[in-house]
C-alpha cells in the first residue's frame, strides 16, 4: 500500500511500450510519479514521458491518450468541497518532447470558454485528433467530430434504443466517414466525408451524412428542406430527397426514417454466406457488449430486424442456410440458457384484473437447434436485462 506501482501499456506504430505509475493513494506529487516511456520488447528508456504526476480528483483521475505519432495528457481540477471535478488543462506532445498544442479553462470553476490564445485550437479539436474511423484499408484519423455514431445515427429521443440506424457499420459503407472538421478550412467548408483509405473526397459547409440511395454508397448534403445526393467517387449530382418540414422538424428525424429503409447484408454461414434484407442486429445492443453469439454453436444462426414503415417493423431469425426459422414483432434474442443454444420470443396476453386488465409480456425460450419450447423460469421478465 506504501508503493503502489501500475505499468501502462500502450501501442505506438506497431510496437507496444509502457511507463510505471506510482499511483500511491496519498494525492501529492511527491508521491505520484510517472516514469519514462519504455520499450516492451527490449526494455530501454525509448522517450521522456512530458508528465510527472498523475493524479486522481474526486473520481477522475488524469490521464495519457497515446496515438503514434504524439500524445495528450488531460488533468483535472475540483472546486472546494464540491462533488465535481472538471478538466482544467489539456496538452499535446510530441514523442521528442516537443508541447504541440495546449489549452486550458480560463474559469477556475470550470466554466467559461477554453483560451485560444494560447495556441489556435480548442478541447474538441485536441480530443478528436484522437478518434480513429474504422476502414477496410486500415484504422486512421480524422481532424474532426466522426458523425458515423452522432446525429443523425443516433438521434436521443426518436425511436427506441434497440432499433438504432445500423447501416453505417454494415460493409456497404465502411471506410466512408463523414466529419464536422475541427476548424473551417480557407474556403469555409465545416463538413467533410473521408475514403477508406483516410482521405477527404468531399468537403461542404452544409452537414452531410452517407446513405444508401438507390442501392448504392452516396453522400447526402443537408440543404433546409431536401438532402441533395452526391456520388461519393465523381462527386456527380444524382438527386434530391424531399423531407416534409411541417411533419419532420429537423433533417435529423427526418434522415433518422429514411435510412431506416432496409439494405441488403451479407451474414456468414459455416454454409457459405447469404443476404437478408434488413439489419443484421448481431451488429447492434445488446450484442456489441457480448461475444456469445461468436462462438461455433451460434454461427451462423442471425436475428434480423426488417423496417415496414413508420412505427411497423417485424424480427426474422435465419438459420445457417439463409430460411427464416422463427419471426416475431418483437426483437428475437440469441442466449445460452442451461447449457444450450437458444432463440427468445416475446409473447403479449391480455389479463383481467379487477381494475379492468393489462397487457402481460413473457419470454418463451426456445432450443436452436430443435425449435421446442425450453421451460422458462419466472426471472427472466425483462430479456433485455436477463441478456446484461
């Protein structure tokens, strides 16, 4: 407990390395040292780490951000007694040592804007110098906000949160990535869509989103009531999307139902591949937190979610031949229950009670591999929870 020590690892252009922390319990810095940046593989002293405390203030504790080619440290600071911490200072370094970018709150309190004289770049810029798009080619940055998971692909408060827009990590547009830049460029361009292989292709001052139109990867540029249509390759004009302004207040609610529209998936099969039309929720809530379904006894067995319209949607369960074994209207869950592979479908009963009634909702489990009724036990009420 008098000498806590912590090795942290990290990867830097292929290679892996670490620095030791003595994360001592005690908050002072006498105490809480950070070393060096050293070479995993043969243990040598590689660079001079540019920080010498790391500290923990109120439940956040400062920390490293590695990329290859420079890193971020961001510390924190408290108000008093408050029960808050807030970031006070944010760095960019160099692996030679050199302070590439620095800003910090000019309010103590945390509030108020972040200084800019300093150096020209704010907290969003350095942060999302960090964020990575994910490609077929590879992993690369992008100078900007990654729009693929924020609006419209997640709008809060539209839709439930199970049945998200999907198709952006689908292989139909993997490797396009729209970005809010973190600062216009000479021509005043915010906005800007980037290939797989990290280039940009296209740059606007109006957003724009990637979207499947007339089953194929286009651009979509947000212009008041229509999003203009883009090919992503010749940057030729190819149409025009009418949204209804009086129905749709924003184009994120609007985009939020169109893209909803169903695509076509490939899904791996120990029998080859097959398409299904709509979206592959293997991909989506709960099952990105879960690898179950990865193993052989799942493989190809794929729930499928079909759009039909506005607030109509129907679940498909695929066997490893592509045939559609089960379907339901609510969301069919893949489980491992007593020991087996199994399917789940939601049933709705009316029950009378002295009020007048309600609806009662159970889970019928069902074997894989059978399709016979498995005896459910009385705690599983909720799949979603059960599944966490």
């Amino acid at each position: 407990a008098d000498d806590e020590r912590s090795f942290v690892f990290f990867e830097k252009s292929g290679k892996w390395y670490f620095y030791i922390h003595n994360n001592k319990s005690e908050n002072y810095s006498k105490n809480n040292k950070c070393t060096g940046i050293y070479n995993a593989e043969t243990g040598n002293k590689d660079y001079k780490l540019m920080v010498d405390t790391l500290n923990n203030k109120q439940g956040r504790t400062d920390h490293i951000d590695f990329a290859d080619d420079y890193y971020m440290v961001t510390t924190y600071g408290y108000a008093g007694a408050e029960p808050v911490s807030y970031i006070t200072n944010m760095e960019l370094y160099s692996y030679e040592g050199e302070k590439l970018a620095s800003s910090y709150y000019s309010s103590y309190l945390g509030g108020d804007f972040l200084d800019k004289d300093e150096y020209p770049c704010n907290n969003r810029q350095i942060r999302v110098d960090f964020e990575k798009a994910e490609s077929p080619s590879d992993k690369y940055f992008v100078p900007g906000e990654i729009l693929l998971d924020k609006y419209p692909y997640k709008y809060g408060g539209y839709g439930n949160d199970i049945e998200r827009i999907l198709y952006s990590k689908t292989n139909a547009v993997k490797g396009y990535t729209p970005v809010k830049l973190s600062l216009p460029d000479s021509e005043g361009n915010n906005y800007a869509v980037f290939n797989e292989k990290g280039d940009i292709i296209y740059k606007s001052d109006k957003e724009l989103f990637t979207l499947i139109y007339d089953d194929s990867i286009c651009i979509g540029e947000n212009h008041d009531n229509s999003v203009q249509i883009y090919n992503p390759k010749t940057k030729e004009f190819i149409g025009s999307i009418e949204w209804d302004t009086n129905e749709y207040d924003t184009v994120y609610k609007y985009m939020y139902e169109y893209l909803q529209k169903n695509i076509e998936s490939d899904c791996v099969s120990p029998k080859g591949n097959y398409r299904v039309k709509g979206y592959n929720t293997l991909y989506s809530y709960p099952y990105t937190k879960y690898d179950f379904w990865k193993s052989e006894e799942f493989n190809g067995y794929t729930p499928v979610y079909l759009y039909l319209g506005p607030n109509e949607c129907k679940y498909y369960l695929y066997n490893p031949d592509g045939e559609v074994i089960a379907e339901s209207d609510r969301k069919i869950y893949l489980i491992s229950y007593d020991g087996k592979p199994c399917y789940t479908i939601t049933k709705q009963e009316w029950v009378e009670t002295e009020s007048g009634g309600h609806d009662q909702f159970y889970i019928d489990v069902y074997d894989l591999k059978t399709g016979e009724l498995v005896e459910v036990p009385e705690h599983i009420k909720d799949v979603t929870n059960y599944m966490k």
